[in-house]
C-alpha cells in the first residue's frame, strides 16, 4: 500500500448553479419572474380566509417537480408546500398563461442582451412517451405502439427556443411545422435580401408542403439529405451539421426530468412545463443567472 500522501486538488471547482442548487428557485431568478405573475383576488365574503401559501413556496415547488421528474405527491416529504396547494398554485397560473409569459419575456430579455440569431434557425421533433395518454397523444412508432406524445421544437441560431407545439407521436415531423412557426413568442423582423430568415431541416421535411409553408412566411429553406450532408462533413475535420444547435437544445430541455416521460394527461398542462423549461433556457443563455 502507497504511503504517499494524496495530492491536493489544483484545479477550482466549478461554480454551483445557483438555480438548480437544492433545487430551489434563485433570488436572481424569482426578481424576474415575480412580476409575471397574476394579482390574487382574495374572493372571501368577508375579506379573511386562510393564510395563502407564499408564491415563491410553490414556485419552489413546481420547479422541484420540472427539474426532478418526481410526482406530485413527493412534495410533502419535501419543507416546499404540499401537493395540493402547489397544484392548485400550477393551474392557476397556467389558466391565466403565466408560464407562456415567463417563457416570452426570457427570450425577449435574451435578445435585448445577446440578440436573436433569425439567420439561422433550427426545427426539428423529438418524441417520447406518455403512459396515461390524453390529447395530443399517438402511438409511439418505436415503443411497442403505446402512447407517446411529439414535441416540435424551433430555435433561433444559438439554440434558444423560440416556439414549440406538441402532437402525437405517430405524427410525421412535417406536420407541426405551420403550428410552430405560429407559436413563435417573440415579434419577428422583416426578413430581407441581405438578411434573410434561414430554415434549417433535416430531410425528414424534404416535401413540397413544408417548403411552401416556409415561403407562407418569409423563410428560405435549407434542407439537405444527410447522406449529401454527411460527405460534405467528412471532407472538413470537425465539422458538424447545422441542425446540431436544436438537438443540443432538446437535450437541455431533456434535463429537466418531468419532460422526459409526459405524465400529465392534458396538453395545456405539459406545454406549460414546457414554457417552464423553455423560460428558464432563454434566462440562463441571457446570462441572468447561472
């Protein structure tokens, strides 16, 4: 056995994310996002009623669910809320839109500090799947048949995303492509000659529809086989394809566990994790926070 004493770590470790730490909402993050949320009316006859539970507990909460993946009844072995306030919390800011709001003022902040690359965006879906079904959902072509749900995700050219819709997993990837591009939560520039608004598709939405969609609204289509693609890359050491930026986005929002298996049964409420996850992506790229 070596007597040799074990040398001391040279290299500094690297900072904690402060939003992800204990999995709590940063006060960075929570100065951004409190003013998003909707003014509580108190109802009471009376004015009284119970002490509400503070808004930031059950954001605390509801991040812990998105980040973690857990159930909502996980919450009350937790020092959060309990689950029925904080899902009660949920749908109400989802019924009033507040995460959609949180996702768009991200991104709006995200181009008044880096700006939004329309050159070059990125689409492309991702499936997974979705064991107590709802609307939106479709049998999963690569999972034995069961119920499964599509995202379609669309990034500008740094991968932030910029709109998303969810279909069925059997939906071809063609499909969704007119409801994302509507989705887009930001106003959108003139594209012009000199700066026009690439599109780049993989050949999965090689079809005459998709390219006149595109043209619908402004957009000049990049859409290469990947087998052309692939000798291209292979003439020049390291180089990648275009559509890499939306796939490393989709791994990103991959991260935040309860996106990864939809275990909500209505649409409205796992496309409001979505806009969650989507928020928190664009505020970090933004340098907010993290």
């Amino acid at each position: 056995m070596s007597t040799e004493p074990t040398p001391k770590r040279t290299r500094a470790r690297p900072p904690n994310n402060k939003t992800t730490t204990d999995f709590r909402i940063s006060d960075d993050l929570w100065a951004v996002l409190e003013p998003l949320l909707p003014v509580r009316v108190n109802t009471h006859r009376c004015g009284g009623g119970r002490p509400r539970v503070s808004d930031r507990r059950c954001a605390d909460a509801i991040f812990y669910v998105l980040r973690t993946g857990c159930q909502w009844a996980a919450l009350n072995a937790t020092d959060r809320c309990p689950k029925s306030t904080a899902y009660d919390r949920f749908r109400e800011w989802v019924a009033a839109g507040g995460f959609l709001k949180r996702w768009q003022v991200g991104v709006e902040r995200f181009d008044e500090l880096k700006g939004i690359d329309w050159d070059r965006l990125r689409m492309d879906g991702a499936m997974t799947t979705a064991p107590l079904g709802g609307k939106t959902t479709g049998p999963h072509p690569t999972d034995h048949g069961q119920a499964g749900v599509k995202r379609s995700l669309l990034t500008e050219g740094h991968g932030v995303p910029i709109g998303v819709a969810i279909d069925g997993a059997n939906r071809h990837d063609m499909k969704p492509v007119r409801e994302t591009i509507e989705r887009i939560v930001v106003a959108r520039p003139e594209p012009t000659e000199e700066r026009p608004h690439g599109m780049c598709l993989d050949k999965g939405y090689d079809d005459a529809e998709v390219r006149a969609t595109l043209r619908a609204f402004g957009f000049t289509a990049h859409i290469r086989s990947r087998g052309a693609e692939a000798k291209e890359n292979a003439r020049e050491a390291g180089r990648r394809a275009r559509r890499w930026v939306v796939e490393r986005s989709h791994s990103w929002l991959n991260r935040f566990r309860r996106l990864l298996i939809r275990w909500e049964k209505k649409p409205e409420h796992y496309l409001a994790f979505l806009h969650f996850a989507c928020g928190l992506i664009a505020l970090r790229a933004a340098g907010l926070f993290g």
